[in-house]
C-alpha cells in the first residue's frame, strides 16, 4: 500500500510540474497593445503603442511609437501572472530603465499591463492582445 500511495504522488507531482511548464507556454508569442501613461494626475494624459514578445526564457518589449525597448528580465511568475525588471537596450531619450512591468494573463489572447517606475508607482496601464504564437 506504502508503494502505491509513493508512485501516485509521483504521478500527481510530475503532473502538475508538467502542467505548470505548459502553462507558460500558452503566453508565448507576439502581443501588442496601446497604453495608457498618466503624465499629470486628471490633467494630462498620453497614450502609445506597445509590443511584447514572450518565448522560452526570453522576453523583450517594444514600446514602437516611442522609438525604444529592450528586454525583460523575469522576477516572477505565479499562473498567469509575470512580474519583469526592464532592461531597455536602445531609445533612453523617450524612456525611463530599470522600471517594473507587469502582465496578468487573463485568457490565451488577452492580457492587461501595468508599468512601475522605479519607486514602484504606477504609471502605465493598457491591454494587449496575441497577435501571434510562438512554438517552442
């Protein structure tokens, strides 16, 4: 009976490791979206385009009509939601490094976004959608 009750948990565990490794496989692919960033609190506000590219282990943003991007290193990840540090690579005159983003996966083809600065306040909020995915 020991035996039995040893290799079932063997069974449930692999599964759900194996689950969990598909399940961030799910996100993988090209997303894009517009944001929103709050400039002034209720008086100015401006928006832009973004795109977020997910694959195994390698994650870059691209905020397009900015003209600047780099990539994501990941923090976190519980389920459907990825906490990144940005690592932006080109366009420092448009943008600000070092801050935090934040994807929350709410099916296979929406996401909502959120960007920190680096005193973790709110900045940026808009919603992206699959526009392809990638195949590992």
């Amino acid at each position: 009976m020991k035996a039995f009750w040893q290799g079932t948990f063997i069974l449930v565990t692999g599964f759900y490791f194996f689950t969990v490794a598909n399940a961030a496989e799910n996100y993988f692919g090209v997303w894009s979206g517009e944001l929103t960033e709050v400039v002034v609190a209720g008086r100015q506000y401006s928006q832009y385009d973004v795109t977020l590219t997910m694959a195994a282990n390698a994650y870059r943003i691209d905020y397009d009509s900015l003209g600047c991007g780099g990539k994501l290193r990941l923090l976190n990840r519980r389920g459907r939601f990825f906490r990144f540090r940005d690592e932006l690579t080109y366009g420092f005159d448009d943008c600000h490094n070092g801050g935090r983003t934040e994807i929350h996966f709410i099916n296979p083809e929406l996401a909502a976004f959120q960007w920190f600065d680096k005193k973790g306040v709110l900045k940026v909020e808009g919603h992206l959608r699959r526009h392809s995915q990638t195949m590992i």
